[in-house]
C-alpha cells in the first residue's frame, strides 16, 4: 500500500469549517424543523442546506460589520428561522462579539444587485465555510421554492451589524 504524498512546504492548507458544527444537533434540527414547517414538502436536505448557508452568513456578517453583506432570498428562510429560536440566535451572535438584527423589506427586482450577492459569497468563502451556490440565486429564480418574501439592499438597508453591549462594572 502507497503512502499519501504530502504537499510540498509552502503549500497553503484551506481551512473549511462547517457551518453545522456552529450549532448542537438538537439546535440544528430544532432550526431546520422550522424551516421544514414553513415550507410545506421541502426535502429535509434542502432545509438543511439552507440553514447552513443561513448560519454561515451570520457568522460571516457578525465578524464583517460594515461591508453589507446580504442574504439570498432562499438564505433568508434559514435566517428568519434562526431567528425565531431566539436562544440559539443570540447564543450564536454571542460567540461572534457582534448581533446581526434583522429588518424585514418586501422584495423589490429593482433594488436586487448580483454584485452584492457576489461579495457575500466571497466573504463567506474568504471565512472558510463552503456555499451552497444553488440557494444564491436571483429573486426571479424559482429553482428552491420558500415562504420568505425578503429581499435585503446594500449598505444602509436592513442588515445592521452591532457590537454586544459589554458589561457594566
């Protein structure tokens, strides 16, 4: 039997984390239960899919503030689970030292900018979590059907990024 070849120095190692591993299994399926009560005959994968890029967006908008990233109207199911196990979400936000609030805006095709998209997928990859790149889709895009109808903007739209308040004392 061969030995495996080791890379040669120098050669950078990518480090990629699973976004599943941000939360327990009990949390995890908790959350991706929502998401599976929220829309009706979605594959427990695509729920589970989603709610990874869910998770890797908000620990990725957590450690970036200010850059406005967005979600994907697909991406934002997931978030908008989280977000109701409050627990877990500001367990979630903790760990990162930043809250990722959350104001909902009624899509609108005008405001969609693929560019915006195109950043937050390249700063979730930059973190080291791997994209579901199907769930990043236009809002046009009827490929993986949910109930959110959010679309979020840029800079100054409805993703604001705040420190955790420090303790008094």
């Amino acid at each position: 039997m061969s030995q495996p070849v080791p890379d040669p120095p120098g050669t950078p190692i990518p480090v990629l984390t699973s976004p599943r591993a941000l939360l327990s299994d009990a949390e995890f399926n908790a959350v991706r239960m929502t998401i599976l009560s929220n829309n009706y005959g979605m594959e427990p994968d695509i729920a589970g899919a989603i709610l990874e890029d869910a998770l890797a967006f908000v620990a990725t908008a957590a450690n970036n503030p200010g850059i406005g990233l967005v979600p994907s109207r697909v991406v934002d199911e997931g978030w908008h689970a989280l977000i109701l196990h409050t627990g877990i979400y500001y367990g979630l936000c903790s760990r990162f030292g930043n809250f990722v609030h959350h104001i909902p805006e009624q899509p609108d095709p005008g405001r969609f900018d693929q560019g915006v998209i195109d950043r937050t997928i390249a700063h979730i990859e930059a973190a080291g979590y791997p994209v579901h790149r199907n769930l990043w889709r236009g809002p046009e895009d009827s490929t993986v059907p949910v109930a959110a109808q959010c679309q979020h903007g840029d800079q100054g739209g409805p993703i604001v990024t705040r420190p955790r308040p420090k303790p008094k004392g």
